[in-house]
C-alpha cells in the first residue's frame, strides 16, 4: 500500500465518513426509484395504424449500473479530496459562508428584508400580469409558466444589473442563469435549433449505460412536427404528456418516418461522448424520479447551459482585460439558442474561451511564473473544447507562444511543450483517423447525391490554385460581418431576432474601451498578425473539411458552412484587434450596467419575439 493511500485512510475524519455516506444515500434512493419506477413510468408501444400508446414494461437493470458507476465515481473524488486536503477546505469554506450569510442576516435583517420583499413583488407582479394576459386552459399551461418566468426574469436582470454591477464575473453568472431559464421553458414542443433533435438523442444515449433503450415518448419529443402548441387539440394527448400522464394518441406525430434503430445504433466514439455526459446524468436523475418527458428534456438543457455559464464564469474571473468584450460575445442570442438546448457547439465557444482567458493572463503577465494548475487547465480546456470540433485545433497553435522566461526551469518549458504537442495530436486524432478510413465514407450526405470525400480530396491535390481561388472568394464572403449577420441573432433555418447592429455596435464599443495597462504588453502588431493568422487558418480549415464532407465533387462553392462556426474564433481576434490606447474616463460601474443591461434587452426581446408569442 503506498504511503499517499496510508495517508489518506489515516486522514479521514467521522465529517469526511458523514459526506461520503450523505452523497451515496442521495444516489442509491435515485437508483432505488430508478428500477422500481422510472424503468415503466414512460415507455410506450406504438400502433403506428391507430396512433393510440400503451404503457409497456421494461425490466432493465442498467439504472442500478449507472448508479453504481456514478456512486464510483462520488467515491474516488471523495478520495482525491481527502488525500489533498480540498474536501476539508470546501468544508471549511461552506460552513464559513453560512456563518458570514447568518451574521450578515442578524446584522443587516431590515436590509435582507427589503430585498427579499423586492424579489417576492416581482414574482407576485409577474404572476397577476400572466393571470391577466393568458387564459386559464391547459393548452396555455406552458405558455402561462414561460411568461411568468419571463416577466420575473425582467425584474431580477434588472435588480442584479443595479445591485451587483461591480462584479462582472458574478453579474454574467446570474444574468446568464436567469435568462437561460427564460430559453429553456420557452423552448417549444419540438426542436428548432441546428440538428437538436439528433444531439438529444445522444445525450439520451449518455443516460444509459449498456445500450440505450429510449421510450417511445422521447422518439416523438425528438420527430414531433411543429406545430404551434396553441393548434394541438387539447385531447391529442400533448397537455397529458407535459403533465407527466399517460399519451392517449399522437395523430401529429410523424413517428412512422422514423426507425428508432437508425438513430440509437451506432454508439458516439469514446472522445466525442463527453460533451452529451452532463445532460445525459441529469436526464437519468430526471428520469428516475419519473418526471415529465418535457421536464425530462428540459432538465437536459439546464445541464448544457449550466455547464456554458460556469465556463465563461470562471474565464472572465481569469481574464485582466476584456471582461465585457468576452459578456457580449457570450450573450449572443445565437449562443443562449444552442446553451439552452442540446447543441455542441456551445461546449466548443465556452471552453475555448476558458483556455483562451488563461492563455492571455499568462501573457499579460510576463514577469509572473506560470503555475502548473494554469498550465492543465489551459491546455485541458482547449483540448475539452476542440474534441468534438477538431477543426479548430489551429487556435492551439498560440499555446507555443508562451515565453520560455514564465517557467522556473527550462525542464518545465520544455515538458509544456511536449504536453502541447501531445494535446494538439489527441484533438487532431479524430480527423487522421477520418482520413485513414476516408476510402470506407462517402461524405456526409444531408449534402447530397454527389458527395464523395476521396474524389474531393483528389480534385483539391490535383488543382490545389483552383481551390485556393475556390477558397478566398468563399471566406471573403463569409468573413464579411454586414454580409453573413446570421451568428450573433440567429434562431436557426432563416428565423432571426432583432437587434444585430445594436450588439455589433456594442462589442465594437467594448472592443476599444474594455482595455488597462495589461493590454500594453499584448496589442503589439506581430502578435496581433500572428493570431489573425491563426484564426483565419482555423476558418480556412473548417471550410476545407466541409468542402470535402458536404459539398458535391468539384464545385465552385463551399456547402455546409454556416455562421456561427465562427464563434470561436471570434473572441481571441477582437480581443487581440481591439486594443488601442484608448482611455475609458466612464464609471466602471455605470458601464458595466449600461453592457449588460443592453445584452439582456436583447436576449429577452429575442425570447419574447421568437419563441414566447410563438407558443401562443
């Protein structure tokens, strides 16, 4: 046995035991619910003929598995924690909180009471405007419960912007919370985002731990046609299915169209499955305790938004400059489309800017040595963010860039190098893994009948300035911000909200006014050129890789590129490209309120136009 373990076993405490034993209870009375409950509560058996579901029972054992497999996993954190001393400083620092939370109350109770009075009357006020604009039917039941949180959400961005406007870090955690709740119980009774439906059928997948076996009731979440919620007669069924009771028809669904096979078979690779992890245990919890379908898959998207907020959180936390330029960016109404719902691509934006915000501290700080802590997260966020894209793995090029001089010992500069290397192959494996099975791929089809990756790959190699020419004209478009406007306001298939000049203006105000004497160190011309040309490699390499996988054999245009493919790579260039000397004279608290109180604006006017009068 080694000493560290002898250590640790000696180390555990009666509080320690009295955690651990709190943690698995929680987790084996979900399991407990799960095989006993939650295996039969919604699975059902279609008659395709007459439409009509009946409950069908389903003996399965994997809930138990999963609970084994996550009570495994609480346990060797657990350990981790107790063998480095965290678990008793988080102790330490919970209980601390509660106590300064308990003294703050008894010392400042009529300060805590008019705030928690403000906060009941904008809850109350939300409730008698819903009471008056909405009828009392249940075909309105979910349209009631969108706008009481949306008008709620309206008071508390506003009593957040005016009483934690010093703290940008934590006013982006709170308002990016509140109004993501706002997206998610606005969300319609069908997917509207880009492939949704099949990303929730993969973080379905993560849910179960042998094979996934979905019910019949998240096959029609995921196919159901959209229809708008205020047409679908109350006795269809759908007002039974949002309130947890049993389906007695399902004539708008169009179930018969789709195998059930054709989408579950066919397992993610290993390295893709992470990102569909946090909603996939959260829909198992949801499930175990035999929740909705609706709420099950509601419950999924708070996962995936939860998981983007605390990202971006902890990166402007990091950052010197350039908090607000990373706010604005980050509240995109086309970004809340996908963190509220089940996309990947807000796994990719928010860990990237994670590694991108540890990157410029280090940077912005010459004289400080790097830290090994910095080092892993850095590089594991990059590397988190860019394996399920690995189309973007030129943005890990700047990681060379770190100065030999921010490490103690050239041993260490020289071990981050080859941790870099060894992180760019690991994003970069699963396109030579493409390429070394490309003879076996046609190419994605959705692109159409003339898709053939090796025959593209020849027309490129046999005329490579016919392609570059190809190339340029394309990204020249696509580069254009008047011309492609569609990745900051868009809902997805031609469906845009309002407001993109007001934010473009705003982000291009920030770009040059968000700055301190930090920027001195990192707005040099050759470091700005470098990154441009990294970010316009990593576009040209997506384009390239969907040139080839989307688009026909030989044609003069790229296929399947679409605009937010440039989220990423947005940040890291207007961080770079915006830093003149430009002295910002505005009360940092006063601008602070001013940035996010127009993003909210037009976050929440984006949910009222396109998806709160639409269940109406």
């Amino acid at each position: 046995m080694s000493k560290s373990l002898k250590k640790a076993i000696t180390s555990i405490r009666f509080k320690h035991m009295l955690v651990l034993i709190v943690l698995l209870l929680a987790l084996g009375l979900i399991g407990i619910s799960n095989y006993f409950f939650a295996s039969s509560a919604f699975h059902f058996k279609v008659n395709h003929e007459t439409g009509i579901m009946t409950r069908q029972w389903i003996a399965d054992k994997d809930g138990l598995l999963m609970t084994i497999i996550l009570g495994a996993g609480i346990a060797i954190l657990w350990l981790i924690g107790v063998m480095t001393g965290k678990l008793d400083s988080y102790m330490t620092r919970f209980f601390e909180f509660i106590k300064e939370r308990i003294k703050f109350t008894q010392n400042n109770l009529k300060k805590v009471l008019i705030h928690t009075a403000i906060l009941l009357a904008i809850v109350i006020t939300a409730i008698v405007i819903v009471s008056l604009t909405v009828p009392r039917t249940s075909n309105f039941s979910q349209l009631r419960l969108a706008r009481m949180v949306f008008f709620t959400a309206i008071g508390f961005c506003c009593y957040f912007i005016f009483l934690i406007r010093g703290n940008i870090a934590r006013l982006f955690l709170l308002l990016s919370l509140t109004i993501g709740l706002v997206y998610i119980f606005a969300h319609p009774h069908y997917f509207y985002g880009w492939d949704s439906e099949i990303h929730y059928i993969w973080s379905l997948e993560q849910s179960f731990v042998r094979n996934a076996s979905p019910n019949e009731a998240d096959v029609a979440l995921a196919f159901v046609e959209p229809i708008p919620y205020s047409k679908i007669p109350a006795s269809d069924g759908f007002p039974k299915l949002m309130s947890g009771n049993e389906l007695t028809t399902v004539r708008y669904y169009s179930l018969e169209n789709f195998s059930m096979a054709k989408h579950i078979e066919g397992r993610l690779p290993l390295h893709q499955r992470l990102v569909y992890i946090p909603a996939g245990i959260i829909i198992f919890i949801a499930r175990s305790l035999v929740l909705a379908p609706l709420t099950i898959m509601r419950f999924g998207m708070l996962a995936n938004h939860i998981v983007y907020t605390a990202a971006v959180y902890f990166a402007i936390k990091r950052l010197n400059s350039g908090k607000h330029i990373m706010a604005v960016i980050a509240m995109f109404p086309t970004i809340f489309v996908m963190s509220a719902s089940y996309s990947y691509d807000y796994w990719v934006i928010a860990f990237s800017m994670l590694g991108f915000a540890y990157y410029f501290n280090e940077i912005q700080n010459p004289d400080n040595k790097i830290k090994l802590k910095s080092i892993i997260v850095m590089i594991s966020s990059f590397v988190i963010g860019f394996v399920p894209k690995s189309g973007y793995v030129p943005l890990m090029l700047v990681l060379f860039f770190v100065k030999k001089n921010k490490f103690k010992a050239k041993k260490g500069y020289y071990f981050y190098l080859l941790a870099v290397t060894c992180a760019i192959l690991i994003v970069l494996s699963d396109i030579l893994i493409r390429i070394i099975t490309l003879g076996t791929e046609p190419g994605d089809l959705r692109g159409g009948d003339d898709i053939n990756s090796e025959s593209q790959v020849s027309f490129i190699l046999n005329n490579p300035i016919v392609y570059a020419g190809i190339l340029l004209r394309f990204m020249q478009h696509f580069l254009n911000v008047f011309a492609n406007t569609n990745y900051v306001t868009d809902f997805a298939y031609k469906l845009y909200s309002s407001y993109f000049y007001l934010t473009w203006l705003l982000l291009l105000f920030v770009m040059f006014t968000d700055r301190n004497e930090k920027d001195l160190i990192s707005i040099k011309a050759g470091y700005k050129m470098l990154v441009t040309v990294i970010a316009f490699s990593t576009v040209a390499l997506f384009s390239t890789a969907l040139y080839i996988a989307f688009t026909p054999v030989g044609a003069d245009s790229i296929q399947g590129v679409q605009a937010r493919y440039m989220l990423p790579v947005l940040f890291p260039v207007l961080y770079i490209l915006g830093g003149f000397k430009i002295q910002n004279n505005i009360n940092k608290t006063t601008y602070t309120a001013g940035v996010f109180s127009i993003m909210s604006f037009v976050l929440l006017n984006a949910a009222w136009d396109k998806l709160l009068t639409r269940l109406g």
